[in-house]
C-alpha cells in the first residue's frame, strides 16, 4: 500500500471510531464516514467492504492501546490478582470512550455468523493480541501453573475478561462503577482458582478444563482456515 493509500486508510478509520463514539453504531453510516472524511464514498468501500471492517479495525486500535497502557503497569514478580486487576481496569479505561454505543454495536456482534463478533475467524488477530496480554500478566506475576493448564489458562483469562466487558456494556451505572466493582471482587476469585487448580484435589477437574479448552481451540483453529 502507497503512503497515500496508508493515509487515507488511516483517516478513514479515525473518522469511523470518531462518529461511533459520538454519534452511535448504528446511526453511522458508510456514506458519511466517507464524507467527513474527505474521501469518495467508491474510495471508502475499497478500503472496507463494510462497517463490519471497520469494527475489526476498532478492535485492534483497542487491543493496541490496551497493551500500551497495561503492559508498563504490569508488576515484575507481583501477584496475579494485583497484575490482572491492572490489565482489566486498564482495558475498561481504553473502552471508555466506546461505552455509548456498546448495545448497538453488541446486537451486530453477538450472532455467531457475524464477522464483527469479537469469537470470529476475522477478528482472530485482535484476539490473539488480547490472549498474548494476558500470558504476559501470567509472566510477570511469575504464576505457576499446571502443566495441562499453561497453554490454555491465557485464553480463559481472556474468556474471563470477555465476560467483564459484556458486564461492562449493559452497565448504566455512573463511569460503569459497578463493572470496576466487579473487577476488584472477581480477580482474586480468579487468582485463588489459578492457585488451587495445582493441588493435588483439583487434578481431575484441572485436566477436564484442559481438554474442553483443546476442543475449543481446535474448533476455532479449523474455522480460522
């Protein structure tokens, strides 16, 4: 692609998360996202096919801004429940901006047909971003894990999270506080889990999450090719 081409992409997708945030999903529409933008409404199709896209685009504008702010946050050798705290309040903070227009935009993305769905094969790479951060928070928190959990324990991290933003998306509370109240009351829930499932007691359910997990991954690789 030209720097020219780069450009216009760019300002397509600035202008397209600027309209969402302040005018609503739904409201906006691919014609005037072209417009204030600057560009042919043809021009603006060649670059996203449709605002399907563009909501890719703008899960992986979040996923970078998450880490951005997350990872210089992360405590080396810290706990996993003080480590997690930082990585989930740091990506409601980055979600912030995107609250209002969180119902609508939830109605397009939970069909399990629809590309926008944050469980797509195209949305994969924004996934894989937000899993990678959480096996960082694991490394920093230096958390042992089961041997038939460490592959899989990133993604039910994620999973965990998933559930937080779908809190997060219907909670009319002020600033979302009962979702941040959430997060401070689940993450040591979710640390004390990660620590009993090395006992010798919690082996058998250990490895029927492991192999449930595998099953799920594998599913989700095929449909990504």
């Amino acid at each position: 692609m030209s720097d020219r081409g780069a450009q216009t992409r760019e300002k397509l997708v600035e202008t397209a998360l600027r309209l969402f945030r302040d005018d609503g999903f739904q409201s906006t529409t691919m014609r005037r996202i072209a417009s204030e933008a600057g560009v042919s409404l043809g021009n603006a199709y060649y670059y996203f096919a449709s605002k399907d896209k563009l909501v890719l685009e703008l899960y992986l504008v979040v996923q970078r801004d998450h880490r951005d702010q997350a990872l210089p946050l992360l405590r080396e050798g810290g706990s996993l429940a003080e480590n997690l705290r930082i990585v989930l309040h740091s990506g409601l903070d980055v979600m912030t901006p995107y609250h209002g227009f969180g119902g609508a935009f939830l109605q397009s993305a939970l069909p399990t047909t629809s590309k926008s769905s944050p469980f797509s094969a195209e949305s994969a790479n924004a996934r894989a971003m937000a899993i990678d951060l959480m096996r960082e928070a694991l490394v920093a928190s230096r958390q042992r894990t089961p041997s038939s959990l460490e592959n899989q324990l990133p993604t039910l991290l994620w999973l965990t999270y998933m559930g937080v933003t779908l809190h997060w998306v219907t909670d009319s509370s002020p600033g979302q506080r009962r979702t941040r109240t959430l997060v401070d009351g689940l993450v040591p829930v979710v640390a004390k889990a990660v620590k009993l499932a090395r006992l010798p007691v919690a082996r058998s359910l250990v490895g029927d999450i492991a192999v449930l997990m595998t099953k799920v991954t594998a599913r989700e690789e095929e449909t990504v090719r």
